[in-house]
C-alpha cells in the first residue's frame, strides 16, 4: 500500500517532505506547483524526444502494401532494374525494359520509323543518349512499391544527371507484369527533392 501512495509526482513529494522532515506549511504552494509543474514538463521533454526520434527512423517497409507472393516475385526485379540503372547495364536493361521499337528508336534515335536496333545497336545508343539526352540515374534508395493501374508503381530518391544539370528527387517507375515478367517502363523525376 505504501507503494502505491508513493508513486508519481505526489507520491515523491510526499517521500521527499517525509525524508527531510518538513511539513508542507514550511513549503510554499508555489514552490509546490513549481515542483511539479517541472516534473510534468519533464515528462512532456520525454515523449516529445521520443517521438521525434520515432520520426526519423524508416517508417516502414517499401513492400509493406504488397503480398507475400508480390514481393517474392517484385523484389529480386526491381533490385535488379537498380542495378541495371545505376551500373549502367544497358545489355540487361534491354531485356526488362517495356518500350516499343517506335519509343525506343524515337528516344535513341530521334526517328520513330527508323529500323528495328538489334542488341548491340541499343547498347551502342544507350550509352551514346544517357547522361546527354536523356537523364541518367546515379543512384536510387527504394522508398515504396504500390499497385497501381496495369502494375506497380515504384518510388525511391535518384540522383539524376544530365551533362551539367544534376538533382536529386523523388523519382518513379511503372512496372509492367507480362508473360510472368516484370518490363519497366521510363523512370520519372519529379520536382520533389529527398536524400539518399
């Protein structure tokens, strides 16, 4: 029972007036209040530093809205168009990547009704049009994978860069499924700056 009186703030005010024998007459009511006002404010410091170092933490998984079977299937291809994207792997990008002849020959090439490019004729323009063209991407963290309409819809922070011009920004990409295969279409920049 003593316990239970001595928890909290007047539980330790008693404890205290108790241990150095004054009476509460001897004690001010405002030093009192002051008291345990402070305490109070204490408390109030503590949750506050608690939830903002709660805020700074990854709030959550990027494939937190996804099944089990998604992500299975999701992740391994998104890790891969990453690194595709980042290493400049422009031989395995061609094979996940969802654009017509007309796009690709219209963005590489600057002609939609120019000749189907093999393999090697892509890779050559790749690495000719990006970072000069087109923008590159640098570096990219995952932030969330969301189902959208036909797919999914992966975002994440990019270090963009084209010639002189640089940004860092949320940056996204629609992920097709077709034949049992994820095919990635255009990553997007957006005016949104974030951190990597």
């Amino acid at each position: 029972m003593a316990g239970l009186e001595r928890s909290g703030v007047a539980g330790a005010m008693k404890l205290f007036l108790e241990r150095h024998s004054t009476t509460t007459q001897e004690i001010s009511k405002q030093r009192f209040f002051e008291i345990v006002y402070a305490a109070d404010m204490l408390k109030l410091a503590i949750v506050f530093a608690l939830a903002v170092a709660s805020t700074a933490m990854p709030t959550s998984d990027p494939y937190g809205s996804l099944t089990p079977a998604e992500v299975r299937f999701l992740k391994p291809e998104i890790e891969r168009w990453i690194l595709d994207q980042v290493k400049h792997d422009w031989t395995d990008m061609g094979k996940i990547q969802e654009q017509t002849s007309e796009l690709k020959n219209a963005l590489l090439l600057g002609r939609r009704d120019a000749p189907d490019m093999d393999q090697k004729q892509y890779v050559q323009r790749m690495r000719v049009t990006m970072g000069l063209d087109y923008p590159e991407i640098k570096a990219f963290t995952l932030r969330d994978v969301q189902r959208e309409s036909g797919g999914f819809r992966v975002v994440g922070c990019g270090r963009l860069q084209r010639e002189t011009w640089k940004q860092t920004s949320i940056t996204f990409v629609h992920v097709n499924i077709v034949n049992d295969k994820a095919m990635f279409g255009l990553p997007k920049g957006t005016p949104d700056s974030c951190k990597l």
